[in-house]
C-alpha cells in the first residue's frame, strides 16, 4: 500500500522535484517506509511506500526492463506470483520480486488490456517516455482512491485531495451541487466530489493524458445480466467455498504479518475461520465495543474469539472519543459525512499500527453482493405492502428489520405507516428500494441556506444519477437493483472510501477485502435471488456456508448494521471546544451552505428533550463536518497542505541526463 501523486505539463511551465515532494508529504501516513520521485521534461510522479510486498527492492518508482514505462503504484496485485510467473516462461527479465514490476512490466506488453488480468486493489499511473503521456487506473469496485484536476495543460494527480491542493493554483471551493448529492446519498456520484474542478476517477475504469487531451475509458463493470441456470444451492456452495477459500489465500500474501478484523457478525467471522483453515497458527484480531449498549457487540466479539482461537486486542469507543477524533477523521475523508462511524474505524486502525500490524482482512463487501443490509428487506416488505396498501398487519413486518433500534422496539403501526409509507406505490421507480434512505437523508438540505438554495434552483441528485444507470438496469429485477445502487454509489463513496481507505491508511494500515475479489462479485451477481435473501433471511447463502465452522449464535443473529453514536459525541456539556465553533453564527455565515437559525432550532429542540432522530443525528454529523471541511481546506486554504515529511527519499531525474 501506498500513496500516489503526480504532475503531467504540456503548458511549458515546467514541473520540479520540491513541488511534487510537497504533494507526496501532504500524505506521507500512506507511505511512512520510503519514497521516490520520477522527473522528465513533461512530468514528475512520486510514491511514498508502504512496504508490505519485496521489502528489499520494491522501491519506486520503478521501470519496466525496456526503462520506457515508469510506475507509482498504490494497493496489490494479489495474483503477481501468478502472472510473474507467466512472465518468466515467456522469457522477459525481472530485477525484483515486487508486484509492482510485474504490473508495469505487463502494461508493457498488453497496455490496457493488461487490467483484466489483475486481480486486486490498485489506483496507479504509468508514464511512456516515448509517447509522453500518462496512464492512470483504478480498481474494479473502487477499494483505493485516485483523484485529478485538469487545468492550463496540466493534469494534477494524487492518491488524496490534500496533495493536489498543495499547488497553489488549484484553489479548494466546494461543489454545491456534489454537496446536495452528499446530503442524499451519503456521496457524489463519481467523478464528481465535494470540491470543485477535482475528480475522481470512477471505480473500473482508466484514463490516459497527453498532447491531445484527456480520455477515460470503462474497462469492467458491475452487471447482473447472467443468472448460473439450474444450480442447486448445494453445488452453488460447493463452487463458492473453492472460489471464496482461493479469494482468502491470495490475500494473505505478504512478506509481513496479516491480522484480520473481528466484529461479532458472520461476515468477518466468515473471513477469519477461512484464515485459520488456510493458516493455522496466531492470528491476530481486532474489534470495536461501544460504551453504549445501543451499538456495542461484544458478547458476539468474545464468542467469536473463543470459538476461533485469535488472539485478540480490542477498544471500547465512547461519545468522548468519537468527538475528540472527529477533526482528524474529516481531514482525512476530505468529505462531509452523514454519520460519525468513520471515528471508531479510525481509532481501531490506530489500535492495529500500535500493535505493530499493517495489514487486516476485512468482511467488507458480504453484505452488498450477498444481500445482507436491511434496506433489501425493507424493500421486500414494502413491495409487498404496496400490493395492499391500507393494510395494518403488513407494515408490522418492518418491526423485524431493526430490533437493535430502540425507537423500533414499540413502534405502532400508524408511526410505521407514516415513516416507512414514503412513496410506497412507485414500485416501478428506478430508485425504489433506496427512496426512503435518500428521503431521509434528504431532510438535512431542509436546514440548508437562502443562498445555497438559490445556487442549486431545484437540482434534483436523483435525476442527476439517473443518467449513469447502466443500460441493462431496467430488466434487473427489484434486488438486482437495490444490489447495484448499494455496491455502486454507497459502497464504492461512503464505505470503501470514509469507513475504509481513509481510516486505515491514517494509521498506515491497509484492509483486504476477500468479498470484493472481482471473482467473488461476479459469481454472487449470478446466483439465483433466494439464494441470497430467502423470504426475509439475509444472507442465506452465507449463513448454510459457514454452518458448523463458527458459533451458531453469530450463523442465527440478525444483521446488525455497525453505527456509532453521534448526538451524545456533540450535544453534551463535555463537547469540545471546537463543536461549538462549528455551531457558530460566524461559521455559518462564512461557510453559507447551511442557515443558523434553522440549525438552532433544531439542537434547541434536542437539549429540551433530551433526544434525536436519526435524521436529526444525520443533521448534525452533517452540519459540523461540513464546517470543519470549510475551516480545514477552504478558510485555510491558503496555508501549507504538505504537513508531514517523507522518508528514505530516492529522486530519478532524467532531465539533467
């Protein structure tokens, strides 16, 4: 694992070491180990290292044999053993044992098409000496970052936002519309993101820049079209235990010590005993418990801990710590965010580096491809509620979605039909399964400012992303649907991205994702609809799987979606100070995305009754984040983005040859 960044001229400006030097310690956490710098007439490109894979001389950047391709690479090819093997037998040379070799080394050879012999989590850019132009791709579902700015000629790159915003021309403004799609779908929708004239690239696809401009291409994509005919669920588990125990093996390829996360659900129990059947001996695990009983799963942690055999650290997250982190988790989103979960992940990645670890499998991705999230069964119920829409006794089926909310313990029918009734009958929207989350969700734009509104004149994000739905989408059935727009636009944004790939890198810390191995992804797309949620049994598929190979209780256990408190981290005597700057008349006035009485009106509301919605909640995470991106990367803008120092510095500068 690393991070990445680079600088493409044809304007004539010239590009020097110093400027990408800043770019690479504006994220140097990614890469603590080393770092490289590349130069030539047109461009400068620069990795720092996170050394997990060819310790000795993995360095980068690094070349192909020919020295015409040049590489910075960020994530694994977990299949480079494979494919340098190929390599091998058909006689090309390699100095190293790294998997950054045999991916430029391939590119070399193959070009693009090269991509889809990858099997991994990667975000790089290669440089052809002889074309003068650059090559920039991501991974499939969008597991490692990579962002752009084009302007004048010039194409900025980097692993994270802050490295771009260390060249002074490029000035952080926020993208009000990318703001609405926040506020709605927990993300913007690719390529777009919170700043203006800053893009990311979207997950499967590549881009390629030079003289003549900017051009992406899709390379892979996300697609339910082929449906395995006939299979029974016993040779479907049969076939998925082999493809699923390859995904595992694979990903335990290091030449340091792997760990894994261990939460009590059966996802990440799933990934552990499949660890400990492939390898034996110690295996390190690391958990979250909460203070508040609400969110905590510690009895299923332990559970899983004895049955397993790790040998486990864990910490207990309070209201304090998550308010006490909060800043450090914003500046590394580099997006507002709608929830405050990102916080533990952060202080779980820390508690993983103090131990001496940079590498964690993780059971990420098992909900999305095996339909375990509620919002699949809530769609379910509410199709079937539509059919009779003044029935009382359907929408009590909604009780059994969420019995670890305690506002759903007693909730009567009326409150259920008015919550959960939200365009009930459009069951041929598009958007149908997620129009209740994005409604919600859409109650923070409710407290947003005159100016904000009038800036956006009615756009509506949903219209927006109804344009990227793939071409196939209407013929998907309901849950096909609801699996793409999930992996697509939360997973890939929100999870991957806030949850995932800020929070461990923070630390230095990479997470592996057996789930998300692209075999893995395409062979659950094909499985039959019941296989995956049978009747209102998520995760079915998973759950005859892991029969006998982990505790009962966590097999039988409904799915408990992982959340962390967010109205006692800031409304509470004990809220640090910066909270109440965040919540002040000048913020407001400065930032102008949200309107201050608005805002009061509502806290005022919650310090009387002691209690908030989760849309309140929602609100809130919302509001301060989004001021301390204000205060962090616009306000301040000015001041030096490259905070940290990079180390082991090696500078290859073909312009003084």
């Amino acid at each position: 694992m690393c991070g990445i960044a680079g600088i493409v001229d044809y304007s004539g400006r010239g590009i020097d070491g110093p400027a990408i030097e800043k770019m690479l310690c504006a994220i140097n956490y990614r890469g603590p180990d080393e770092s490289g710098i590349y130069l030539s007439e047109h461009t400068g490109i620069g990795n720092v290292r996170l050394s997990i894979i060819d310790l000795s001389t993995g360095q980068q950047p690094l070349s192909d044999i020919s020295g015409r391709y040049w590489i910075v690479f960020n994530g694994e090819i977990f299949n480079y053993r494979e494919l340098r093997e190929m390599l091998l037998q058909k006689g090309y040379t390699l100095k190293t044992l790294s998997d950054t070799e045999v991916l430029v080394q391939l590119y070399s050879i193959y070009g693009k098409e090269c991509l889809s012999m990858l099997n991994g989590q990667f975000a790089f850019a290669i440089w052809d000496k002889v074309k003068e132009e650059i090559f920039l791709a991501r991974d499939r579902i969008g597991i490692r970052p990579l962002f752009y700015n084009l302007s004048g000629g010039r194409l900025t790159f980097g692993s994270e936002i802050k490295s771009i915003f260390t060249q002074k021309e490029i000035v952080p403004e926020f993208s009000y519309e990318n703001l609405s799609q926040i506020y709605t779908f927990w993300t913007a929708i690719t390529p777009g993101t919170a700043f203006k004239n800053i893009f990311e690239l979207s997950p499967g696809h590549y881009l390629v820049y030079n003289r003549e401009g900017i051009k992406t291409g899709r390379y892979w994509e996300l697609n339910y079209n082929d449906t395995f005919s006939g299979i029974t669920i016993n040779k479907a588990l049969e076939d998925f235990h082999e493809l699923f125990y390859d995904a595992v093996r694979i990903r335990l390829r290091a030449d340091v010590e792997v760990a894994a996360y261990l939460s009590g659900g059966i996802d990440s129990s799933s990934t552990v005993a499949y660890i400990k059947d492939i390898e034996p001996g110690v295996l390190n695990t690391f958990s979250i418990g909460f203070r508040d009983r609400d969110f905590d799963e510690t009895e299923y942690q332990n559970e899983a801990v004895k049955f397993l055999n790790t040998r486990h650290k864990s910490i207990t997250c309070s209201s304090d710590d998550i308010s006490q982190s909060f800043p450090r988790v914003i500046w590394h989103t580099e997006t507002p965010v709608t929830r405050t979960a990102p916080a533990p992940m952060f202080l779980l990645s820390r508690l993983v580096r103090e131990n001496n670890i940079k590498v964690v499998i993780t059971g990420e991705g098992a909900d999305e491809m095996l339909a375990g999230y509620d919002i699949f069964k809530e769609a379910k119920i509410r199709r079937f509620w539509a059919s009779q829409p003044d029935s009382t006794m359907r929408p009590r089926l909604l009780t059994k979605l969420y019995p670890y909310l305690p506002q759903m313990r007693q909730a009567n029918p009326a409150i259920l039909k008015m919550f959960y009734g939200y365009k009930l009958e459009e069951t041929d929207n598009p958007f149908y399964s997620h129009l209740l989350r994005w409604n919600n969700s859409n109650h923070i734009k409710k407290h947003f400012s005159e100016q904000l509104k009038s800036q956006l004149n009615g756009y509506s994000p949903l219209d927006h992303l109804e344009n990227y739905l793939p071409e196939d989408f209407g013929k998907w059935d309901y849950l096909e649907k609801s699996q793409w727009l999930e992996t697509s636009i939360f997973m890939s944004g929100y999870l991957l991205s806030s949850q995932g790939d800020r929070m461990a890198m923070a630390n230095s810390v990479e997470g592996r994702y057996p789930f998300l191995d692209y075999r893995v992804i395409e062979f659950c797309n094909k499985l039959p609809a019941d296989f995956k949620l049978n009747g209102l049994n998520e995760k079915f598929f998973l759950k005859k799987l892991m029969q006998g190979k982990i505790p009962e209780s966590i097999v039988k256990r409904s799915k408990q979606a992982y959340r962390a408190p967010i109205k006692s981290a800031f409304v509470t005597v004990n809220a640090p100070e910066y909270v109440k700057e965040m919540l002040s008349p000048e913020l407001f006035r400065k930032a102008g995305i949200f309107d201050f009485d608005s805002i009061s009106n509502l806290l005022q509301k919650i310090e009387l009754t002691g209690n908030s919605s989760e849309v309140n909640d929602m609100v809130l995470a919302s509001v301060i984040s989004t001021h301390l991106l204000f205060t962090m990367f616009i306000e301040k803008s000015h001041n030096d983005f490259s905070q940290g120092k990079i180390c082991n510095l090696k500078i290859i500068d073909e312009t003084k040859k």
